[in-house]
C-alpha cells in the first residue's frame, strides 16, 4: 500500500471546494497564503518574495481497521512549508542610489543625444543640397 502525496497551496487556496469543506479549521487567504516576488521595476531586482507550499496525503476509512471508518475521504495536510527572503533596508538604498539615480541621468541624456544626432544629419543634409547646387553652378558656368 502506498500514499500519494499532493502538492497545494496551503489552506488548499485555489484548490475546489470539496478539499477545502474536507477539513474542519480550513481558511484560505491570497494574502497571506500566496506565492509572490516584489521586483524593483527598473532594474528587475528582486526586493522580497515568498513560497508556500502544503504536502498532503489522501485520507479514507480502511476497511480493515474499526478506528478509520468514521474518517471522511479528503485531502489531509501534513506539512506546510515556507521560505522567503527580503531584501535588507541598506541593500534597497544602495540600489536607489547607484542604479536607479544612474538611471535617472540617463533619462536626460537620451533625449540630449537624439537632438545632437538630429541635428547633426541636418546639418550633413544641408551640407550636402549646398555642394549639389554648386557643382550645378560650377558646371553651368563651364560649359557657357
């Protein structure tokens, strides 16, 4: 004889009903029971996150033993298990000061180079109708 083991979220959130009915004490909360990662959103860094998980077995009345038959057939936790991580306060101001700043400067300085850039093939056009009209001159002048 062999037990499955069935992988939930805890307090079986998310899971149908019927698990959730199963067991007396059952209160799942997206808050507090969920799988999250903060992200800092210029950088992709990971500022806080957390798993959870629950391991559970099948739980029915054996026939062969008296003490099971008033059990009703149901998920049964056995284990809930989480781990987390947080980002230390220093770690976040180190990271707003030498990323996020450095990324602020560059908002700046884009927009600066896109106008030099535009400028400067302006310029190369200008330049550039400029020699075409002389040469045309130059050759009108030529062949008179």
């Amino acid at each position: 004889m062999c037990a499955f083991l069935v992988l939930t979220y805890p307090h079986f959130l998310y899971a149908d009903f019927t698990y959730r009915n199963g067991i007396i004490g059952v209160s799942p909360s997206e808050e507090n029971h969920r799988i999250f990662v903060d992200l800092e959103p210029n950088t992709g860094t990971i500022v806080r996150g957390m798993k959870k998980a629950q391991f559970n077995i099948f739980m029915r009345p054996v026939t062969s033993i008296p003490a099971t038959q008033n059990l009703r057939t149901t998920l049964t936790p056995i284990v809930w298990v989480e781990e987390g991580m947080e980002l230390p306060d220093q770690y976040v101001d180190m990271l707003q000061t030498r990323l996020v700043n450095r990324l602020n400067l560059l908002d700046i300085l884009l927009p600066v180079a896109i106008a030099v850039c535009c400028l400067v093939a302006v310029v190369g056009i200008i330049i550039l109708i400029w020699t075409v009209y002389r040469r045309k001159k130059d050759n009108s002048n030529k062949s008179k």
